[in-house]
C-alpha cells in the first residue's frame, strides 16, 4: 500500500473507531448532519477531560506564575475592533462560478505550487491562473475573484445594537481582564493567565475531521514579562514545554517539528512566532504556536478602553505595559494527535487486535470490571462491589456483555489500562481476582484487598 494510502486508511479507521467505540459522533446526525461538526460520546469527553486536567495541572496548578480565569464568550464587541480581528481576521476566499463551492485560495494554490501566499490575495489569483488550478470538486476553471472573508460568527445581544461576536479565541477574555487580575491576584512579572474553552470561527473549509472546525477549544496562556525581561530564554523554555505536554499525552518526538514564521510572515507587533507541528496522515500541520505578542494587545485595549492597563512595581516604583508572550493550545488537534499516535494493530493468534495505547492517566476508562459471567448472581454481586469500592479512586466501568475476549478487545479499543475479572475461583478459592495489562496481556491474580495498593502503584 503506497504511503498515501496508508495514510488515509489510518485517518478512516480512526474516525471509524471513534464512531463505534463512543469517542466522537457525527452531530446533528439524525438531521442529515452539520458541516463537519462532531459531538464528542461518552469516550471522547473522558478523554477530553483528562487532556484539560493534565494541561492545568501543569501549568496552572503546579506553578506558582500562572493563575487561571473562565471569561465568557460573548464579549464586548469593541474589544474585538481593538485586537484587530473586525477587520483583519479574515482568510482568503475564492467561489467556483460552476458549481459554487468555497475555498480557501491560499491552501487551493499550496497544494499545488508548496508556495505559502496566506495574506497576499492578488498573489494568490495570480497563482490560480497561472497554474491553471481547477477546482477540485467539478474540475471546471471559471473562479471569482479571491475575497477577504471574516472568520468571526456574528449574533446579537438583546439590549446592544451592535453586532456581537463568539470569540474566535480564549485569549481577548484574558487581556480585558489583566487589570482585575492584578488589583486581585497580587501577582508579580513575569506571571501567566491561562483560560480552557470554547472558540469559533466561521471557517470557509472545516474538515480532516476534529483538525479543522467551527466550533473548538483552546487552552491559552498570556504571558506578561518585563518589557526589558530577556524573552529569549522563556520563549525558548515555552516551546520545549509545549512539547513535553503533548509528549505526556502520548505523541512521539520524532512526529513534532518547529515551523518558524519568516520575518515577512509575522505581524508587525510579533517578534517571533513558531508553530509545532504535528505529523498528522495528511501531512505536517500546526498543532500549536507560540508567539511573541510585545504589548500590542494591552495597548490596544487600553487604548481603546481608555483604563490604565499598566503594571505597577511596589519595590521600583516603575510603571510598564507588559509584553506578552502567548502559548496557543488547540485541544480538538491535541486530542486528535493523541487518538493517532495511540492507535495500534498488533497481531494476536492470527487475529488483529486493535488497541489504544494511551498514556494511563489520560485514558478514558482506567479500570472495567466484569463478572466471569453474567447470569451467576454471586459473581455479578462480587464484581459490583468491586466497581464500587474503586470507583471513588478511578473512572471504572463494569462490563457483562458478551464473552470475557470480546469485552477485552472492546476494552483494548476505548484504551482502558486494566481489566479485572471475577471468576469462581474468587469465589471459591482465595478471594483474588485476575488484573489483565492492556499492553502486555498478561494476567496476574490479586487479593481483592490488595486492589486499592496495587492501582495506586500503577495508575
Ligand atoms: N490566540 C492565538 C490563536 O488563536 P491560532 O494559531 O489562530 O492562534 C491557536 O490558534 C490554536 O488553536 C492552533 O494552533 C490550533 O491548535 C487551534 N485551532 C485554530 N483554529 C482551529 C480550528 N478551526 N479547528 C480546530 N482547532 C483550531
């Protein structure tokens, strides 16, 4: 099988598996579907869950610099006139004049030419014409001309009469409330704000499945230094633990890489923005980013707001707009990454099993438990103790469908670390219980007792 091949059949397995297994569904299935937005099952919000958990754990909870906050959706529609995105977030968009479907004409022209135009539309037509790019739905060449096409979904407000706005990032509801963090927080540069939630973008193609979508989350931190801090050091120490966080999430090194933006490519306030990117099956694509922000976003709001948006230093007495560095997280890419680097087909006598192999602690079910089976009443009794006794501790599940194989391979597929089974000799015997390793397969027998002990040790 040629590699691009390989490639799309693992994009297909994985949103196969996710369907089956209750990762992610297709939403607004029963009405035909909603361009290409996704709900995510039983699975899928575990999973999430556990991802938003270990990103807050390690750079809210376990540092003493960043501190986090949960600002609304909706916010002020200035605000969004003074980060600039009223007028300058757009992308470019061509229509085919035949069959009328949209494009982006930036990623139209890279598919063929490599050649990053983004920002330069009359480059972009050029290119088109050039390279005689038809359109890849109906294959015609009769194309409009390439628009500016705003990402932001626009609603209104009872009581307002501008239009407003579903932020198209966490970030704006960070800096609009910098100066109630620090009248608040007793915070001291350089010191991080960091938020987790939903997004929007009216996206002109959404698409390879959760990578590109309307409706998404981020995890971002606004990082204020000392306009005079060397930002080196700390951007280059950001990057590295961007990478670590998603390598504690299960992906390989050696599928990351650093993009760059060429001074030509940054915004005239950026200093330095480099993407991670990932080796998604449809090619290296941004993950995440990281830039250098200046003060341009507390300047601007402060201008805009007409507040006093400056740090105060008690001990120098000084007054300074902080710069900022901003650590970009998307969490629907994240969990995507994490779904693909963890999806594995191993063989196991002749057969294939399929296993999600992902890290302990954000797998979506940690242990299931199961009666031998399921019409011996003494068993099933057992087994739900169990399930009771360590659900406190450790998302379980109890499981009495279908043969103890098929229960392991649906358990194997969801990625579920243990599996402990409650069989006669439990009842019988010596009160242990067989734990099977979802990776090795092993099975060793423990003392129901010794459960609580032996799961601390390993989860
Ligand atoms: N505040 C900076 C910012 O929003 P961005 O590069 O536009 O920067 C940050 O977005 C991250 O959000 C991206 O690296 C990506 O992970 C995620 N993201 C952006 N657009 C997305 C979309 N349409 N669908 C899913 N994730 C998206």
């Amino acid at each position: 099988m040629s590699k691009q091949n390989e490639n799309s059949n693992k994009m297909e397995k994985i949103i196969s598996l996710c369907k089956r297994r209750g990762f992610l569904f297709p939403a607004s299935e029963i009405y035909g579907g909603l361009a290409n937005s996704y709900s995510y099952g039983p699975y899928g919000v575990e999973l999430k869950n556990n991802l938003k958990q270990l990103w807050w754990k390690k750079f809210v909870s376990e540092r003493s610099d960043v501190v986090g906050i949960d600002g609304p959706i909706l916010l002020h529609p200035k605000m969004w006139e003074a980060s600039g995105h009223t007028t300058g977030f757009n992308d470019a968009l061509v229509d085919c004049k035949k069959c009328k479907k949209r494009f982006r004409a930036d990623h139209l022209v890279e598919e063929v030419t490599g050649e990053d135009l983004e920002g330069e539309n009359k480059k972009m037509e050029k290119a088109i014409k050039e390279n005689k790019i038809k359109c890849p739905e109906c294959g015609d060449f009769d194309w409009s001309e390439v628009k500016k096409f705003n990402l932001m979904f626009q609603t209104e407000m009872n009581g307002i009469e501008e239009p407003i706005y579903f932020r198209p990032e966490t970030a704006g509801a960070i800096f609009i409330e910098f100066k109630n963090i620090l009248d608040s927080m007793r915070v001291k540069l350089p010191f991080g704000v960091a938020q987790i939630g939903k997004a929007f973008r009216n996206e002109i193609v959404a698409g390879n499945f959760i990578f590109r979508l309307r409706e998404f989350e981020q995890m971002e931190i606004e990082y204020f230094i000392h306009p005079k801090t060397k930002w080196e050091p700390i951007f280059k120490n950001w990057l590295e633990l961007m990478e670590e966080f998603v390598q504690e999430a299960g992906v390989e090194k050696k599928d990351l890489k650093r993009n760059e933006h060429p001074p030509e490519k940054l915004s005239h306030y950026s200093r330095k923005t480099v993407d991670i990117e990932y080796k998604f099956p449809f090619g290296f694509k941004e993950l995440y980013g990281l830039a250098h922000r200046g003060d341009f976003d507390l300047s601007q709001h402060s201008k805009y707001s007409r507040e006093n948006l400056e740090y105060y230093d008690p001990e120098t007495k000084e007054k300074v707009v902080p710069h900022v560095l901003e650590p970009s997280f998307g969490l629907d890419r994240t969990i995507l990454a994490t779904l693909l680097a963890a999806y594995k087909e191993e063989k196991v006598e002749k057969e294939t099993r399929i296993v999600m192999k992902f890290p302990k602690k954000i797998a979506p079910i940690k242990i299931a438990i199961f009666p031998l089976l399921k019409n011996k009443p003494e068993l099933v009794k057992k087994s739900q103790e169990i399930f009771e006794n360590l659900k406190y501790n450790y998302t379980c599940e109890y499981d009495e469908v279908g043969s103890i194989g098929k229960r392991y391979r649906r358990q194997d597929e969801v990625g579920t670390p243990y599996c402990i089974t409650v069989d006669f000799d439990t009842l019988e015997k010596d009160n242990t219980v067989t734990v099977r390793d979802r990776d090795s397969m092993k099975q060793v027998r423990i003392k129901i007792e010794e459960l609580e002990n032996y799961f601390a040790e390993k989860l």
